[in-house]
C-alpha cells in the first residue's frame, strides 16, 4: 500500500477516510475523518453527541494510547431517582426498562456528550490536519444529502429489540427529529432517499468557525441547555464544560505469541483478554473451526468472561476492579480446568434473550509510516432528541445505567457505564498484525474474539475472519448465525446446551479489521454491514 488502508461500515466514509490517506493525512486524521463523515450518513449509530474508544498506535513519535470518552450522568443525577419505575432489565442484559421510558427516549435518557471533544483532542495531539478541514466532507454529505442504505432503513424499522422501544416509535416522537427523518406523511425514509440534514451542515459550519469550544462553552453549548432546560433535560452548562478526554495506557495480554494491547475499563478490552487466555490453554485449531467441541468451549470463556464482567467491570473511577486476577494467566488456567473438566458456566440474569442493540460503529486504519487507530463511537441508544436547528440526535446513554443504587452499573454523578467497545491492535515481534474492533452492544467482544481467533488460530484473511459465521454466549444459550451446520447444533444440543438459532446469515456485532500478513495489508469489511475495506 501506498498511503494506507481503512474499513469501516459506511461507504461514504471510507472514502473520505481514504482521500484523506490520499493526501497526506495520518491514520489519525482518516480516522476522524471518517467518523465525522459518519455521523452525518449513519446518524443513528454516531454522532458528536456520543461517546466511545479510541486506540492510537503511532511508531515514529513511540506512542501508545486509548482516548476514552464515555458519556458521563449528568450532575443533576442522583442513584435511586428511576428506582420506583423499574420494570425489569431488558432481555439481552443491555440497560433496564422503566416505566414511562423515561431513561431510553427523550431528554432524561442523555448523558454527557463526548465525541466532540474526542475528535478534537485526538487531531490536536496526534493528528496532522485541522478539524474544520477534515469536516467538510461531512458538511458536504450533510448539506447535499446522502442515499439511505439498506443497513440504515433496517435499523430505523427493526422491532422492539430485548424489551426496549421500537426505533420507529423513537425516530418519529419528536417534531424537530421528524422534521429530518420523515417525509410530509409522517413516514419514515425509504431505501434510496437523499436524505439532507442542512441543520447539521449549519453546525457543523458554525465549529468550523468558532472551534469545539462553541459546542460545549459557548452559544451552542447555550442552545443546548436552553432546550434542556425546556424539556426537563439534565445536561446543564456546567456538565458540558466539565467534559474531558482521558488519556490512558493500554491494557495489554498476550496470546499465542502475539501481544494484545485493548482498552481498559469502563470498556471490554478486559474481557478479550480473559477470554483469550482462557482459550490459549485448548487446541483450537485441531477443534475445527465452528466444530462442536470448539463452540461449545469458546462459548463457556464467553460465559466466564460475562459473569465476570457483570460482577466486576465498570467505571474504575467508581469502583475498585480487579484487573490484575480478571486477565491473569493463573485465574484463566483455573477457568480453563474447569471447562475441560465439563463444567458448564452459569449466567446470572434477570432476563436472557437474543438481540442486541447495534447503534454504534467503528473505523479501523493504518497508514504506510505504520500508524494504526482502531476508534469505537457509537450513541449508545439514540434517544430520539435533536435540538430543533442544530440536525444532530443525542446519546441515550442513560438506558444502561442500573436504575437500582448499589450495583457495579448503578447511577452516580459523573459516572460512566461499562460498554463493549474494545478496539484492539494484535503485535507479533513488535509490528502491529491486526487492527480490530466492532460495533455491536453487548456482542462487541465475543465478535472480536471470534475474528482475532480467526486469524491467529486458523489463518484466515481479514476478509475472511470477519465474514466466517459467529455465535454468542452471553446466557446460558448458545445463539447461532443462521450459517452454522444443523448438525453442530444437534450436537451441541447431545451435550446439554440449549442452541437457539437466528434467521441471519450474518450477526452478533459488525467486524471490520486490517491485517498485516509480512507487510502486505487486507481489510475486511463485516458483510452484516453497508461498508467496504480500501487500500490506497
């Protein structure tokens, strides 16, 4: 490659990624290229109004971070303010249903809003280009419209996913989001429409001109909390100008001579990390991929790894974690004798079910000077609010929080909570080998497990260690992809698990990947999904 190689789920913003490889840019200005292009074309499963994970790699200057930004409770949160309305957690163990829907859409579902400030931080400390420079193709995208792709139209019309509202309900409550979305019937976009978002474009104008600071201290930061203020919102202004990047030190393992660097808490990263030590202890490739015997031992580390995680994972500037025994080769060899000894996990769960919330996405790229940025952004649930003339749609971040005071994921002020996000890059002998990561809920891990095992155990392509047929374990139940023989499931159903299968081909979070096999790059691009890899 030449200038380098990108992937992500959006065409659009592969392409804006690429032509800023093109011109010079580093793989972190692609990547915040993209993402901005993103949250114009995908503006359900990002925005500036969310949150996420960003993992830089850059060789020449020897660094090696992740920028966390997950949203934050406001300050005017306080633990036990949802405790009466609580009507149970939502199937897939992804938030809580309460009711009124009172944390899931509208106002009250918003935590702070940190991408913003993100993609700025990350340019002014990394980057080589200005932020008002790589906008332009959002703005453009924005201003003229964008085609609504197939993956897009499925999500604003899938059915109430685990016990959550339906996104149609969502996406048509609110007047200035109907004013965006729908056509003058009341109807949502169909496949193909040229969607236009000049409020967006406006703001986006509007940062260019006056910098990031206007968003969060000056006069959009005003015309966000006036409608806050207005709709019984918690944001305020000092909530806004509170928000800050964290710069963090990776969380590092190793598997099968390859070093594992990932994100540390409130995102997965540690998860990937106990499960693959767990897996290091069996032969999975004389397994066979997607055998029996291999589904039914990978899917016990992922029930490990999710009891674990429930138990223990969340904001570390909340709560104690142990780390040191959650990824060390020790605890995961006690794990892996009982998995060979034929002991079954249980998960603890008030609800199980078989859908995950997918509004999130990810860019992976490198560039020819060897830099690597793997960046998870997503809203978390979008809660249907957009401030009437600023065209952008708030996280609804508040659904996951544990509206029951105690718990590791329960509501504090300034708190974040635990997400999946785990974007990770894979070293062998020092040279970054595979940049990953995915959007996808609470199946973001166990996608990016399955991938990196792929690769390493059976070596596959990119390509093909993102497209090869997944299955998750998150409760008791296995869940297959549609792809996944019959006969391996009445196996698997012979040793006692209960398998249920989905009508997908293609599911359980949306990979997207580079490789470096000996220094020739691929890409791959999860089929699940609208995007496409691109070397340049």
């Amino acid at each position: 490659m030449k200038h380098g190689i990108i992937t992500a789920p959006q065409p659009e913003a592969v392409e804006a990624g690429a032509d800023v490889l093109a011109s010079g840019g580093n793989a972190v200005d692609a990547a915040i290229a993209t993402a901005l292009v993103q949250t114009a074309v995908d503006p359900q499963m990002c925005g500036i109004a969310g949150f996420g994970s960003m993992h830089i790699y850059m060789p020449e200057t020897q660094t090696h971070q992740v920028l966390d930004f997950h949203g934050r409770a406001p300050s005017a949160a306080t633990p036990d303010m949802w405790e009466h309305l609580v009507l149970g957690e939502a199937e897939d163990g992804f938030g809580f249903i309460l009711k009124g829907r009172e944390n899931e859409c509208g106002y009250g579902a918003i935590t702070t809003p940190m991408s913003l400030k993100a993609y700025d931080t990350a340019l002014a400390r990394f980057g080589t280009m200005s932020l008002g420079d790589l906008m332009e193709p959002a703005i453009d995208y924005a201003e003229n419209g964008f085609l609504v792709r197939p993956h897009v139209h499925e999500f604003w019309h899938n059915p109430p996913i685990a016990g959550r509202m339906g996104y149609v309900e969502l996406m048509t409550k609110f007047p200035a989001t109907r004013a965006i979305y729908t056509d003058n019937t009341g109807t949502l976009h169909g496949i193909g429409h040229k969607l236009v978002n000049r409020d967006l474009a406006n703001t986006y104008r509007r940062i260019q001109k006056h910098g990031p600071d206007d968003f969060y201290t000056g006069s959009i930061s005003r015309e966000i909390v006036a409608d806050m203020k207005t709709n019984g919102g918690m944001i305020s202004a000092q909530d806004l100008a509170d928000v800050s990047v964290t710069p963090n030190a990776p969380l590092w393992g190793s598997y099968r001579g390859h070093r594992i660097a990932t994100n540390p808490p409130p995102g997965g990263g540690a998860m990937i990390l106990e499960m693959l030590n767990i897996l290091e202890k069996f032969d999975l490739a004389a397994m066979g991929h997607n055998s029996p015997a291999y589904i039914a031992t990978v899917s016990e580390a992922m029930k490990i790894a999710t009891i674990d995680k429930d138990r223990h994972l969340g904001d570390p500037n909340f709560m104690d974690i142990p780390l040191d025994h959650l990824t060390s080769k020790t605890y995961a060899a006690d794990r892996a004798d009982e998995v060979r000894r034929g002991i079954k996990a249980t998960v603890p769960r008030m609800n199980a079910g078989d859908r995950e919330s997918k509004d999130t996405t990810h860019i992976s790229v490198a560039d020819a000077h060897g830099n690597c940025v793997a960046l998870t952004h997503s809203l978390g649930m979008p809660s249907g609010v957009v401030t009437d003339g600023l065209g952008f749609m708030y996280n609804g971040c508040m659904a996951v929080f544990d509206p029951r005071p105690g718990n590791p994921g329960s509501i504090v002020p300034g708190k974040a909570r635990f997400s999946a996000m785990c974007p990770t890059i894979i070293f062998k002998d020092d040279k970054p080998v595979l940049v990953i990561g995915a959007p996808g809920g609470t199946y973001i891990t166990m996608g990016v497990l399955q991938a990196i095992l792929n690769v390493i155990d059976f070596g596959m392509t990119a390509q093909e260690a993102v497209a090869a047929p997944r299955f998750c374990t998150t409760s008791d139940v296995i869940d297959i992809t549609n792809r996944i023989l019959r006969s391996t499931q009445r196996d698997l159903e012979a040793m006692g698990y209960e398998v249920r299968r989905n009508a997908r081909s293609y599911n359980f979070a949306g990979v997207h990947a580079v490789r470096n096999d000996g220094g020739n790059w691929d890409g791959g691009a999860d089929p699940a999904r609208d995007g496409m890899a691109l070397k340049i």
